[in-house]
C-alpha cells in the first residue's frame, strides 16, 4: 500500500455563492498555497453578482437577516481550527465570532434607533426610515486578518446592502476560508462576493463602476491610490469611507458608524386628516 | 444541400402549385445533424471579438435592433416613449446610431408613425392574430392591410403552425402568399415559431416554405412561447437562407427573437452570421434581433468602450 498523498487545497474566489477561478487564469503564492489573482473583469462578475442579490437580500425582514447573521456565528464556531491553522489566534477567531452575534443583534434595531416619527409643524406623520444604498465595495484591511475582515463585512451586510471585498493581498486565506463559513450559512449566494489578488488591479474598476453606490476604502494604506479612488468614486457619487487610522484598535467596540454610513433615509410626509 | 437545392432550381416556382410536390421537395431537403449543429452554434460562440472590432459589432448591432413592445399592457404613451428611444438610444452621446425598427402591434401603430416619420427607422407590426395564429384567413388578411393603412412597412406574421404540423404545407403557403398581397410594398417577415416546430427537420423546412411563398425575411419567434430564438435554430435558418440565394438568386434576411438579453450573444450571432452566409447579411436589411432589453445592455457596454468605466443600468431608460 502506497503512501496517502493528503489533497491540497485551492483557493478560488468567492462570486454569486460560487468558488470559480480567476477568468484570467492567474494564480499568486502565499503560505505555500496558490490563490486566485483576481482581474478586473472578476471585479466586474462580481458586481453583477451583488447587484442581482440586492433586491431579495434587502427585501428579507431585519429579523430574517439577523438569523443569518446569527448562524455565520455558529459556523464559524465549528471552523475554529481551520482558522487557528492558518495562524489566526485563538482569540481572534472568538473575537470575530462576537463580532457577528454583536452586528446580528443591531438588523431590527437600528430602524428603531436611526428612523422613527419626527415632530414637524403641520398636520402631517413624518416618519424616517433608513434604507441599504446598495452595492457595496470594500477593501479590507490587511491585519487582524479574520476580525478586520469580519468587522467591514458584518456592518454592510448586516441593514440590507451587498458587498464585493477585495481581501487583503498578504492574507487572502482567511478570507476565502471565511466565504467557506458564509457559503454554509443561509446567506443568499451574492450578497458577499470576495476577490482575492492585487488591490491595484480589481479596486480601481470597482471604485470607477457606475453600478456600485458606495465604498469602503479602510484597508487601502497607500494614500495616493486612496485620493485617486475617491476621485474616481465622485463620478457617481458613491458614499465613501475613509482608510482607518493606522492604529485603530479592531477589538474594541466598534460602535454603529460602520452600518450608519452604509445607509440613506427615506422620509415620507402623510396627511393627518380628521 | 446545395446540390439538391441546385437541381431543383428549374421547378421552384412551381411548388405552390401542388400540395404533392411541396411536400415532396421539403421532405427531399437533407436532414439536419442535430448534434453537428449544435456543437458548431456553440463553437463559433467562442469567438473572442475585442477593441475595435467589438465597438464595430456593438453598433451593428444597435442597428439591427427590431426594438420591441408586445404587451397587452402597451399605452401610446409608452410606445412613444419606446419610439423615441429608437430615434436616439443614448441621449448623452450623438454618435450612438438609431435602432433598425421598432415592432408594435397594429393597434399602437398610429402613434408609433408619428414619432418615426422621415426618420430612417422602420415601423414593424405584427399581424395575422399574432402570435397564434389561430384565426380564419380573412381575419388575419384584415389585419395586416390594417397594420400596412396605419403606416407600418414591415409585417411580422406568424405561420400556420397547427396546419404545419399537421403537414397541409400548401395551407400554410397559401397563408403566406396572400399575406405578402396584403402588405403591398411592406416587407413580410415570417415568424416560424421555432420553439413550437419541435425538430431542426421542420426548422429547415419550414424557413424553405416561407422563403418559397415569398418571404422577405424569416423569423424564429414570437417570444411569446417558453423556447425562443437559439443559437442552433438561427444556424439552421442562416443555412436556409444561404441556401436559398444559391438556388434562386433572391436574398431573404434572418430575424432571431427573443431570449436574446446581453452584448455577447449578440455578438455570438453577429460571428455566426458572418461564417455561416458571409458579409452580404451583415446589415440591417438582411439581419436584425428582435429585442427590448438588449439595447440597454448594448448601451451600457458601448459606454463602457467610451468612457473605460463599467456602467450601471440606473442610467439608462427603461423601456
């Protein structure tokens, strides 16, 4: 009997539920592992991929996606080990694991917190509720690479919208290993679409794209590529989020600037009558 | 194909004449290879059209566009809105060409004339109780010498399936026939209703049949039926036509129609046209895709060639 030859794994992107590889067919190395070198044409497969998910993803009651959220949690849980393998400490992966139960929590109550009755001089219901503004392009940050990624992911998802992530070049494992979770949890395929490869390639094309409505620049730390991307995304007028500081504390409390930013407020007036 | 068609050239006019030789010649055509078919639709699907070359095609076939509404809940003033996109699809960019018609049906004409009048775009209707066809002769002869009166000079009407496939051939051929009368100058387009023939034997029959009583241009669907235009169903009728031109000299033009939504299937046909009959049918006048939502998509990616920018639907009309 020979001896077993153990089947290595190959680190595809993540586009619309699916793992294809890169169309252009390239590959780069990282902890001795090959991972798809996404293009701008996979940027752009991906975007249609959101873009065809927002529509049932935002239409789910808060409550539904809540419950979804809830169980990438637990099956995360059940993934621990794949992570620690990777070299992610025992207590990121926990705390990566809170972070989501933390976002779950807030899908039917930043409706509450952020919309509601507003008193207006004249005999009318004002009443404010926010909305997902769409698609969602995010650059995630390069370290912690399991809860900088979960922390940009949870917040966009979390009130309705749909994101396409450029993971982070030096730590694409955490990430194609985290849309392994995503795939098993009952979250709709396209809701979270994750490119793997270099920045410069996929997140201009993303930042330029007239059918994405927001980005999210925290994990770019070149400065001169982020002013040549916000230039690019006031073409249409996407909602931009600055990079993060250099030293932002990621365990901390995050705080729901990170969802409120990711929304626009519908107000509709109604006649009062009798 | 071409020597059957080649020895049958002497009595072609004749055929109408005699359910028997109608049915004899179109039984005589040389079966079509099912799966020699398909796998050469879905080869010259492969082609790689990029550059220039894809900005070349892209006008093409925004110019081949039959721009379509064929809803029950059609308005004038949606079918004028429809017409004025026809005249100018991209309203931010003037180099844009104007669509090659706009298909209505006959009760939406009127409205449709007066946008288009002088324009260079064609006004299409169907006619003949579109799109079964389950109607006596007289009724539908009606209605296309009302869809010709109200301005249309193109007719899309439907063959006879059920007389088909029943196999009265020299029903349908009388059907067409007295159509074509009706029109008067306007040009006929057959509709075979691919999706209802079943087999690409009837396919290729049926597009002889409708050439043979004179057809101007033969269309494979109504899009009212769930299999519409195919790649391999446009191979075989492009063969028809070709085929056709071989054994009589007269060119008849090829319309596929529905299900047809994205740039690349549009260019996938435009590669088909061009290796299965040549640069003679690449034109508006022997080539065109009945369609709605294509446009946009063609639209959007011929901003994208503009601009380098990817561009989203929320800047374009809806149709």
């Amino acid at each position: 009997m020979s001896e077993r030859v153990a089947v290595r794994k190959t680190y595809k992107l993540f586009i619309g539920g699916k793992f294809p590889r890169s169309e252009s067919g390239r590959s780069y190395i990282v902890q001795d592992s090959n991972v798809s070198l996404a293009s701008r044409k996979d940027a752009r497969d991906a975007v249609v991929a959101a873009r065809a998910a927002v529509k049932g993803w935002a239409g789910a009651t808060a409550y539904n996606r809540g419950q979804i959220l809830y169980r990438v949690a637990e099956m995360l849980e059940g993934r621990r080990d794949q992570f620690i393998a990777l070299g992610v400490s025992a207590d990121e992966v926990d705390a990566a694991i809170d972070r989501w139960v933390w976002y779950a929590g807030w899908s039917d109550k930043l409706p509450q917190v952020y919309g509601g009755a507003n008193p207006v001089a004249g005999p009318y219901f004002n009443l404010s509720a926010p909305e997902p503004t769409g698609v969602v392009a995010v650059v995630a940050p390069a370290a912690p690479a399991l809860l900088g990624l979960v922390s940009v992911i949870a917040p966009a998802i979390v009130t309705g919208n749909t994101v396409v992530v450029a993971a982070s070049p030096a730590a694409p494992l955490a990430a194609v290993t985290l849309a392994e979770v995503l795939a098993t949890s009952d979250l709709p395929g396209g809701v979270v679409n994750i490119l793997t490869g270099k920045l410069t390639e996929t997140v201009p094309t993303l930042a330029a794209h007239m059918d994405v409505n927001a980005i999210d620049l925290t994990g770019v730390t070149d400065a001169e590529l982020a002013a040549e991307l916000e230039v690019k995304a006031a073409e249409n007028l996407k909602r931009v989020l600055r990079p993060a500081p250099a030293d932002h504390d990621w365990y901390a409390d995050p705080g729901v600037t990170r969802m409120t930013v990711l929304l626009e407020t519908k107000t509709v007036w109604h006649p009062k009558g009798v | 194909m071409t020597a059957t068609a080649t020895s049958a050239r002497s009595d072609l006019s004749e055929l109408g004449r005699s359910e028997t030789a109608l049915r004899t010649f179109l039984h005589g055509l040389p079966g079509v290879d099912q799966v020699g078919a398909e796998q050469r639709a879905a080869q010259l699907g492969t082609r790689s059209i990029k550059t220039t070359a894809k900005a070349q095609a892209i006008d093409l076939a925004i110019r081949m566009v039959d721009l379509t509404t064929l809803e029950g809940a059609d308005t004038p003033g949606k079918v004028r809105a429809l017409a004025t996109k026809a005249l100018r699809p991209d309203p931010a960019d003037p180099s844009c060409p104007h669509v090659g018609a706009v298909c209505v049906y006959p009760a939406m004409v009127p409205y449709v004339a007066e946008v288009l009048r002088g324009s260079g775009v064609h006004l299409a209707s169907v006619a003949t109780a579109f799109p079964s066809g389950q109607a006596p002769l007289d009724v539908k002869l009606a209605d296309t010498r009302a869809a010709v009166e109200a301005g249309a000079d193109e007719i899309d009407m439907v063959i006879n399936r059920g007389a088909f496939l029943a196999g009265r051939y020299q029903e349908v051929y009388d059907e067409i026939v007295a159509t074509k009368e009706a029109c008067g100058d306007a040009h006929l387009k057959v509709i075979l209703e691919t999706g209802e023939l079943a087999t690409y034997d009837n396919v290729r029959r049926a597009s002889w049949l409708a050439m043979l009583a004179g057809g101007d241009f033969i269309k494979t669907s109504t899009g009212k039926v769930p299999v519409a235009a195919t790649p391999p169903v446009t191979l075989v009728m492009l063969e028809a036509v070709r085929d056709f031109r071989a054994a009589t000299g007269r060119q008849v033009g090829v319309k596929p129609a529905g299900g047809i939504k994205t740039t690349k299937d549009a260019i996938k046909y435009l590669v088909m046209v061009n290796e299965t009959v040549g640069a003679d049918w690449l034109d508006p006048d022997w080539f065109r895709f009945g369609a709605s939502s294509l446009l946009n998509d063609l639209l959007m990616q011929r901003t994208k060639l503009t601009t380098g920018v990817y561009a989203g639907p929320d800047y374009f009309t809806l149709d």
